[in-house]
C-alpha cells in the first residue's frame, strides 16, 4: 500500500482468491508489482517462445517438474504460459496425491498435460514439449543463472516500467493449479469458473 515497487517470489498465493486479493491491491494501489517463475526467463524457454512457430499450430504442450502441484508445480506450468500464453479454462487430474497428471484444457484449442511428481515417487525434472501440426520441440532449460533473469525482469518493471508477467496471469496460473487440486479431490473435471477469486 505503500507504493514500493515488491516482487513475491512464486506462488504468488496458495489459493486464487488470495492471488487475486493481493493483485487487486497491487492495482488498486499502482504499485509495480511482480510475481513469477523464473523458469519463465531462462534462454532456453524464451528462445521455444520464437521457435514454436515452426511447427505449426501447437496442439498439445507437455510439461514435467518435481514437488507439490501448487508450490512446485508452479514451475513447470509458468514454461507453458511463457511459451502459450494464458487461457486455460479447465483441469483434469487423473493422478494420485504425490503424482499429479493434470489435463489442462486451453481456450486455444490444445492441451497442456502437466506431470508433477514428489520426489519420493519420482525425480523428474524440468522439461517442456510441444506437438504441432508440422512437428515436435523438446526442451529440459539449463538453470544455471536462472534467478539473474528473474532479476533482470523485475527490474524492467521497476526502471522501464516493462510488465512481463501481468499478475493476472499469474493469478489464473494459480487458479488452474487449484484446479488440478480440486479435481483429484473431486474425481473429475473442474472448470477455473469453479475456483473461488
């Protein structure tokens, strides 16, 4: 409230109606405020970002990462939304507790399969794939230095002005998290309409 530029590491909340209580403040306020993944900005995935075009209109995105869905899992679906875009409108999480395999739907008309696994069921990494209509891309990002260029976009935000990740981004990336949470609890499909804001 005070105005100082902030930037919260990620999740930005562990909840979408918590993210969206602290976005709305961050406009309400002009603050400049920021919240992401830094896997967003590591070459690799910025450098999938462009190449993506070549094969075609993608259809589906595969994405794998370690942890909890919400805390960790963050991670690898932020590689998803750095090369996709927002637009996710429903998830189905088909997994177990510990080993989440998580059908997003996209209002682009392709799929993001996102498989987030604890460690003690599984030591995947970081990874991203894309199938298009004329091929594939696979990526595992190289880490190294991976927070200077989280830094380098915060401050952007704070000396440009530069927003490279709206917070409501943000907040529906959490939403479709949650998302895949309720499913398993559920046993079926949960639009992000269903997630409390």
């Amino acid at each position: 409230r005070a105005g100082v530029p902030v930037f919260c590491d990620k999740p930005l909340a562990m909840t979408a109606k918590e993210a969206a209580a602290i976005a709305g403040i961050a406009r309400e306020t002009g603050t400049k405020f920021m919240s992401a993944s830094s896997l967003r900005f590591v070459p690799d995935i910025v450098k999938l970002r462009e190449d993506a075009a070549a094969i075609g209109p993608v259809r589906l995105c595969s994405v794998t990462g370690p942890g909890d869905l919400i805390y960790y899992g963050i991670h690898a679906l932020s590689m998803a939304y750095a090369v996709l875009g927002p637009g996710v409108v429903s998830a189905h999480n088909t997994g177990i507790e510990g080993g989440h395999v998580v059908r997003l739907r996209h209002q682009k008309d392709l799929d993001i399969v996102l498989l987030v696994g604890a460690r003690e069921r599984m030591r995947a990494g970081f990874s991203i794939q894309l199938f298009g209509e004329k091929g594939n891309l696979r990526v595992e990002p190289d880490l190294k230095n991976l927070y200077s260029y989280l830094l380098e976009a915060f401050l952007d935000l704070v000396i440009k002005g530069k927003e490279s990740v709206p917070i409501e981004e943000e907040v529906e990336l959490i939403a479709a998290l949650e998302a895949g949470q309720k499913s398993l609890e559920f046993g079926r499909e949960v639009t992000l309409g269903e997630v409390e804001v």
